[in-house]
C-alpha cells in the first residue's frame, strides 16, 4: 500500500513540476496580451465604439512601442526624447519609480546584455558566489577613490526575482567561462541538476 501511494505520489509531481512552468508561461502570455489590449482597446471602445473590434487594442500597442523605437533610432527624435527623460528625472517621486524600472528593463536589453561584462565567483570567506560583474569603472561617481579597486558584481537570489549587488576588490574574484544566461538559470534554480533522459544532457 506504501508503494502504490508513494509512486501515486511521484506520478503526480512528475506532471506537476510538467505542468507548472507551462502554467506560469501562458498566464504570463495572457495577462501581458491583456494589458496591451487594455491600454488603446478601452480607449477606442469608449470614444469610436463603431471602431472597436477584439484585439484592436492589442494590435495598436505592438504598432505604437514599434514606431516609438523607429523614432528612437533618429538622433533628432532620440535627442528630444532624451531631454523630456532628463527632465522627468529632476521630479524625485518620478525619479524613484522610472529610473530603477528603467535600469531593470536595461539589464534585459540587447545593450544591456553587453554590461553584463562577465559571469565570475565572488570568494566571501570559505564560500564562493556566482556573479555577474555589471561595472568596473567608476570613474564617473564622485567617491573619492574609495572604489579604485573595486568591481560591482550582481549576485542573484535562488528560487525568486531579484537579487543583490556587492562592491568587492578585484581579487576576491575569479572569472570563469560561462554565459551569463547559464549564469542567470544556475543561480535561480539553486543549481539544480535535472537530467533530460531523452537526449541524455544533463543541467
């Protein structure tokens, strides 16, 4: 009787742990599909009912954030968009919202990629941290020199979003070969080794 609930048991996390990230992912999908239609599609509802079809919404979003990136590929236009954020960031309770979602969406940016300069081990004693090294120059902070030898390195948080950033010297780390990507997944999944049996890789 132990048996069979226990292989119960192993059957029904076998297509939980299956079905969980497929679960998460389409959620995901949906509620970002619905947010874009909400954005223009209740406006156009409201005001040109006659207008209004499902999914117009949605379709006016993806039209509107492509052409806002066409503009910003015009130095003019990137120059004038560039000016109205500088001032935006003279508000402090603008500032504080807009410039760390902005550093967040960065970070997950083709060029936001390219900051993340290398994927490292931070030696913290007699234990040892993976990284990502996101600065090595701070030249441009006025700290009086005190960060000469230092590099800033992320550090991501198992198991969940976020994680922390340590100013730690040069020789406390050691760069290893590795894309930050594998870096990223390690790290959040608390470098769990799952086996694919079916083409018999393992991670």
């Amino acid at each position: 009787m132990n048996h069979f609930l226990k292989t119960l048991r192993q059957i029904f996390l076998k297509g939980l742990f299956t079905f969980l990230p497929i679960a998460v992912t389409i959620y995901i999908i949906y509620a970002g599909i619905v947010i874009m239609e909400s954005m223009l599609g209740t406006t156009i509802q409201r005001f040109f009912p006659s207008l209004y079809v499902p999914g117009i919404g949605l379709l006016l979003t993806i039209v509107f954030i492509f052409l806002l990136g066409l503009l910003l590929n015009n130095i003019l236009t990137a120059s004038f968009f560039g000016n109205i954020e500088r001032q935006l960031m003279k508000v402090p309770f603008i500032k504080a919202i807009y410039s760390p979602l902005k550093d967040v969406m960065n970070l997950f940016s083709h060029n936001g990629s390219k900051e993340m300069k290398s994927v490292v081990l931070v030696d913290v004693g007699d234990i040892k941290m993976l990284g990502l090294v996101t600065r090595d120059d701070f030249s441009d902070i006025q700290v009086n020199g005190h960060l000469n030898d230092r590099v800033a390195v992320f550090v991501p948080l198992s198991y969940g979003l976020g994680g922390y950033t340590m100013l730690v010297s040069r020789s406390k780390i050691t760069e290893i070969d590795m894309p930050a990507e594998k870096a990223m997944s390690l790290a959040i999944t608390g470098w769990v080794k799952v086996a694919h049996k079916h083409d018999g890789e393992s991670r």
